[in-house]
C-alpha cells in the first residue's frame, strides 16, 4: 500500500473521529434513561419540581413522563428561530422524583429565564386553510393528548412580580422576607434560605429562586391559542415541603411550614382529585389572559414551542387546583425519592441521545465506506 493511500486512509479516519465527538458531545445533557441532566459546562442550576396531572397521561400515546422545554440559556432545546439548536419540541424527558405520585423534577441551569412544562408527547401543528378546513400533523387525537403549560418564568420572583405573594400576608410577605435577609433572625424563610436574595443588579429588591420548589398548574388559567386552537395552562411555583405524617406530599405559599399551617397556605397534592384537563374547543378562541402578576424577569418568547403559548401564566388561586388544605397536617423534611428505571421514547418526540447514537453511527459507516473506496480506487 502506497504512502499515498495511507494517507488519505488516515485524514479519512481522522475526520471520522472528529466528526463522531462533535455528534455524541450533542448528547452531552441526556443520562442513559434518556433524562436530562446539566452538561458539563453548567456551573450554578435550581433543582425545580412539577406535578403532573393524572389527566395528562396517554396510554394509546405511551405519555407518562413530564418534560421540560427552555429556548433560552445552557442546555437550551431547539428553539423555532433557529437561535439554539438542543433538544427539539417537546424538550428533555425530565428526572423522576416519585411515579406514583406524578413527582418530575429538572436540575435547570440558572441562566434559564422561561420555563414550558408538558406530558412529553408531540402533538404536532394543527393548520385551518381559508376555507375553515382542519388539518393535523399527525392526528387530532394526539393533538388533544398533547398537555403543556404556558411559558412560564423559572429563574426568580420580586416585589410586584406576583399577585399571589405581593398579597400573602395581607401584603407583608416581601417586607418580612427582606427583614428575614438583612435581619438576625431567618426563621421566615423556613428551609428556603438560600432562595432569598437584595438583586443589586437591577435595583429590583428582595426576590426569591424557585430551587427546591414545585410549580403546579392551575386548571382554571388556561389559554387558547387563536392561530393553533392549543391549550396552554397557568399555574405558579410554591414551596415545596414533602411528606406529611399521613405519606401525603404538601406545598405552600410561604417558606416555613409551621408558618404556612398557621395562615392556612398549605396544600395536599392529589393527583386523583384535580387538576382535569377542559374539553378543548373545535375553534381556535383569542386567548383570555387568567393572569394578574404574570412576571418575565428578562425572559423572551422568540423560542416558543410549535403548540404556540404565551408568556402570561402566572396563577394566584393554588386552591383551585388541589383540595382545601389539611389543617392536621404535619412536616416531614424526608421524602422518598422513586427512580423510573423503564424509560419509554414512542410518543412523537426526537430524543437526543438516540438521534446522536444513530448519527454517530452514520458517519463511522460513511467514514468505512470511503477508505474501501479510497483503497480500491489506488489498487
């Protein structure tokens, strides 16, 4: 064999080599169940939690997962105008907390401004022509199976962001976590400490991350929209506090548990009772903006996903979405943690750590091919 062919038979292998890295670094985000984690140039992410409603599983569909899209930031999913090139609609497969319940958490990356919580199941587009004609992607029924909320904001909540917490404590929630900051005294923020900070940057005051909370839709707070006729739900993060004596989780709209029992804030979470998903409508609706203190802090919508959403999903009436309040109820900080280890892709949607896996493995027999014909062609 000529130096010649050895030659190009090693720029060939070469290229190859490189070409397979540059793909499988693509799935750099997904673990082996296909659930994402933080690549690892994310330096600083919020552990954030979502309840899913019963309602939103498919069986026909295979969508039993929660999923996680974001357009702007580390690890960002593919976006419509093409700015960043991650996981498509409907995002990451999200991390189980617990099954049975419906429990999905994601370890966000920190820089990421707005959030889209869905069932996992690509629903498709859903067109109307001029003559009022209805054509679907794939079908109406997996249209209607698709769930998603709105486009919500995920980094962190300040005064005035938020008509639920501007109004906790008969409008004192914010002055009393930003005593509980500059103060001696923490006992306000409960086990949230570390969620409280003075944002200096932009003169915007106390505020508060969503680490370590659960965002909960409202059933009551949804949008139609007018050019796709999909459904996109409202709903709002609160403080997450586990288990309680009776093995029911609980959630809660201020950070000590104690607190929040005494002012009657706290919730069960039942994924049997509500939310229920409304009967979608045969027209496209203009959307009814439910929200009253719906906050962006810097997020945009010129990502948003194919089932067309809004940016005005904040809710103020947790009640609405579970049963009243357990009054004697008590705190348990330990919760059990279930891990989902039969992980399942047939819903519709591309996951990334398969589509890298057959891409890389493309170009390794493409590689293959050109050194038998680089070979044959200098015999």
């Amino acid at each position: 064999m000529s130096k010649k062919l050895i030659s190009i038979i090693l720029s060939c292998v070469l290229v190859a080599s490189l070409a397979v890295v540059g793909v499988v670094s693509v799935s750099a985000a997904i673990d082996n169940d296909g659930r994402y984690v933080p690549s690892e140039g994310v330096t600083e992410t919020h552990r954030i939690y979502f309840f899913m409603p019963e309602s939103w599983k498919s069986e026909k569909f295979n969508a039993s997962d929660a999923g996680a899209y974001w357009w702007n930031g580390a690890d960002a999913c593919e976006s419509k105008d093409g700015t960043s090139k991650g996981a498509p609609w409907p995002g990451y497969k999200m991390q189980v907390y617990d099954a049975d319940a419906n429990l999905f958490y994601v370890d966000l990356p920190a820089d990421a401004p707005n959030i889209i919580f869905n069932n996992y199941l690509n629903g498709g587009e859903k067109t109307t022509d001029k003559s009022g004609n209805v054509t679907y992607q794939f079908s109406k029924e997996q249209f209607e199976a698709a769930a998603q909320t709105k486009d919500m904001t995920c980094q962190f909540y300040s005064a005035g962001d938020d008509d639920y917490y501007d109004d906790m404590l008969d409008g004192e929630f914010w002055s009393k976590a930003e005593a509980a900051v500059e103060g001696n005294d923490k006992s306000f923020l409960g086990n949230f400490k570390d969620n409280f900070f003075i944002d200096t940057e932009d003169d915007l005051g106390i505020s508060m991350t969503f680490d370590n909370m659960i965002f909960v839709i409202d059933p009551e707070n949804y949008d139609v929209n007018e050019l796709s006729g999909k459904l996109s739900y409202g709903g709002n993060f609160y403080f997450f506090y586990g288990k309680n004596a009776d093995g029911k989780y609980e959630y809660g709209g201020l950070p000590d548990y104690e607190m929040a029992k005494e002012n009657g804030v706290v919730n069960v979470l039942d994924k049997d009772a509500k939310p229920a998903t409304p009967i979608q409508p045969d027209k496209p609706q203009n959307p009814d903006d439910n929200n009253n203190g719906g906050n962006n802090n810097g997020g945009n919508n010129n990502g948003a996903n194919n089932n067309g959403t809004n940016n005005n999903g904040a809710n103020t009436n947790p009640t609405a979405t579970v049963p009243a309040p357990d009054k004697n109820a008590t705190s348990s900080a330990d919760s059990v943690s279930t891990s989902d280890t039969t992980p399942t892709s047939g819903n519709g949607a591309v996951q990334t750590g398969v589509a890298t896996a057959a891409a890389a493995l493309a170009v390794v027999l493409i590689a293959g091919g050109a050194v038998l014909y680089t070979r044959k062609r200098f015999e």
